[in-house]
C-alpha cells in the first residue's frame, strides 16, 4: 500500500496543569471532545527522556467543528520545565499553531472582550485574509486564521488546528522536506523581509523569509473530514542567529512537543523517510494500546530536529460504556467515515 497522509491528527502541548488546560481549550477554542483520558508511561521514547522512562498523562480532544486536535500532555514522574529564553519568531521548532475560524474578525472582538491574550493586532496575511495572534496562559502563540469548508456547522468561534509555524535555518532543504515527505507542495507564497502583519510577536521586528506551503492533493482517509485542509508556515531568521526551542529539554516539555499526522501505510512510509534520510527515530512496531485508543506510532526529525509524529489508527472509542469501538483494521482505512459518524463521536464524547 502506498503510503496515505489524512492530515493533522495532533499537535502535542506540554502542560503544568492538564485540566485546566483543557477546560480552557475547551472555553476559548471549542475543544469539547475528548478521544482519550489516559496515563502511562512513555517507554519508547528514551532517545527523547534522557534514556529513562518517564510517566505522563495526556488527553487527546478535538473541536468537531472540523481540525486537527490537541495532545494535552503533561509530566508525573518529574516537573516539565519551560525554555530558558524567550522564543522569538524564527527559532527552530513549532513557533505556533495556526487555528481556523470562519469568521476571524468576529472572533477577534470576542477573544478581546473575554480577556484573552491578544499579542497581535487585526492585519491581513501576504495571503490577503485577515489574521491575528494569541497566547494561552501557558505561552503558548497561536494564529486565527480564516478557514471553511467546515465538518459541521457548529456555532464556534473557531474550528480546530489548522496547521503549524515553524522556525528553520535552512529553507530550501525544509521546503523539500515538508513537500515530498508529508506533501505540502503548493507554494502559495514565498517572501523576504519585514512583515507588518506579525507586528507584536517577539522578534517580528527583524528579517526573515517567509513560506506558506499547502498541499495541492486532497486528503483521503478515514478521518479526512475531520482534519480538513491544512498548511505549515516555514520562518528563517536572515539577520540573528536562532536558538532551538527546545534546547536541554525532553519530549514531553512545556510547549509545542510535535506535530503529528494520522496516516496509512506506516510500512511504505517507513521506507519512505529511509530513503530521503529521515530515518524513524522511534518506531512502535505493531501497536500501542491507550486503553481507549490504539494504533501504530513512529517519529521522525525534520532538518533541525523538529519533532514529526505519524499514527496509524487501528482502534477508536466511540461509546465506552457500550463496548463500542470503531476497528479500522477490520473496517479499512482509506475510505473517508460519515458526517453522521462524526456526529455520533462528538455527542458520545463530549465533555
């Protein structure tokens, strides 16, 4: 089987507190459906623990208005610790989570009225859509960004994620990385300079050359309408050296941990990094099991050690309290699912 990316699964955020992260996720970006609730510990990751095993807890949620969902993660085996400097814009790793909403100025007044961390104002993107910036309370930025062509029609200030920024120092190999590996080939704007529009996040006041890729393919797969279309904003600094974000800090840290697609065909995809010299850097072989949740799980690095997870689902929790679970061995993995099942997913595991 050719390998198959269906989009954004995930974008992991490392935490200090895990429920009052969701509930504000749940609060300010309609994060009100939970797949998974679970605690364990993360054995395979050693290469990333400093070769111990360390226990976490996560909970995977989703806005079922349509997106990519949030891996809220947070340590208990030790304290995660935060970087020690302040990010700025070009710094290498995931500087941002994008967000779509179907009506960012709307959204704009009632995230200022509500008392959210508004860092940026109201300006149009290179793409000519208007845009803005937020923090959560935990320093995490995130972009509102205009978005459609939605899974439901949820009165929501905004969808889900939407895709990434993320700081590189060296744009050409990391436009080919992006492109052939998880197929964001359609350049929609590559520019150098000073931007107005990211006026007020830290550094936006410096050079850098700016890509926005999208893929020109639509996504297939079972959970394809679900996490819609998405794009990954590449930022190289020209005038200052950058640091990485996550310098002398594990997986599993405050922040951003990784992005994280869901795809089919993990074995033709493994060959695939093999060859383009992306090798996995950690490989789960057969199938993880969340208790709620299982699958197949790989990593690998992007050009300056970004974190790319890839999933293969097998198994997902529909109604709990009934046995009910969605065996996508059994069913098959590349047809999209129903809107109705969607439907059914968010009213059974809504919280």
């Amino acid at each position: 089987m050719t390998k198959i990316i269906a989009g954004i699964q995930q974008i992991g955020i490392g935490v200090t507190n895990l429920y009052e992260a969701r509930d504000w996720y749940k609060k300010n970006l309609g994060y009100d459906v939970v797949i998974f609730d679970e605690a364990a510990e993360a054995g395979l990751m050693l290469q990333y623990t400093n070769n111990k095993v360390q226990k976490r807890h996560a909970i995977l949620a989703y806005n079922m208005k349509g997106g990519g969902g949030f891996e809220v993660w947070q340590y208990t085996s030790r304290t995660p610790i935060g970087p020690g400097f302040d990010i700025q814009l070009g710094d290498t790793g995931i500087f941002a989570c994008k967000i779509a909403s179907p009506d960012v100025k709307k959204a704009y007044e009632e995230f200022k009225n509500s008392g959210v961390n508004i860092i940026s104002e109201l300006k149009d993107s290179p793409t000519g859509k208007p845009h803005f910036f937020i923090k959560d309370p935990y320093g995490n930025v995130f972009e509102i960004e205009h978005g459609d062509d939605w899974l439901q029609n949820q009165d929501k200030l905004t969808g889900g994620n939407s895709g990434a920024i993320i700081g590189v120092t060296n744009m050409d190999a990391s436009i080919k990385f992006y492109s052939q590996i998880l197929g964001y080939d359609d350049v929609v704007y590559d520019e150098e300079g000073t931007f107005e529009d990211l006026s007020g996040i830290a550094g936006a006041n410096e050079k850098y050359r700016r890509v926005l890729l999208k893929h020109s393919k639509k996504r297939t797969g079972a959970f394809s309408p679900l996490f819609r279309n998405s794009s990954i904003e590449l930022i190289e600094a020209k005038e200052r050296s950058v640091r990485k974000i996550y310098e002398k800090r594990l997986w599993g840290d405050l922040g951003f941990i990784h992005l994280c697609f869901d795809i089919i065909g993990m074995e033709d995809l493994k060959e695939e990094c093999q060859k383009a010299g992306f090798p996995f850097t950690v490989d789960s072989a057969n199938s993880f099991d969340m208790g709620e949740a299982a699958g197949h799980f790989s990593y690998i690095e992007d050009p300056d050690g970004t974190l790319i997870e890839f999933v293969e689902t097998h198994k997902v929790p529909i109604i709990k309290k009934i046995g009910w679970y969605l065996n996508l061995e059994k069913r098959g993995q590349e047809r999209p699912l129903s809107k109705f099942f969607f439907k059914i997913l968010g009213a059974s595991r809504k919280i």
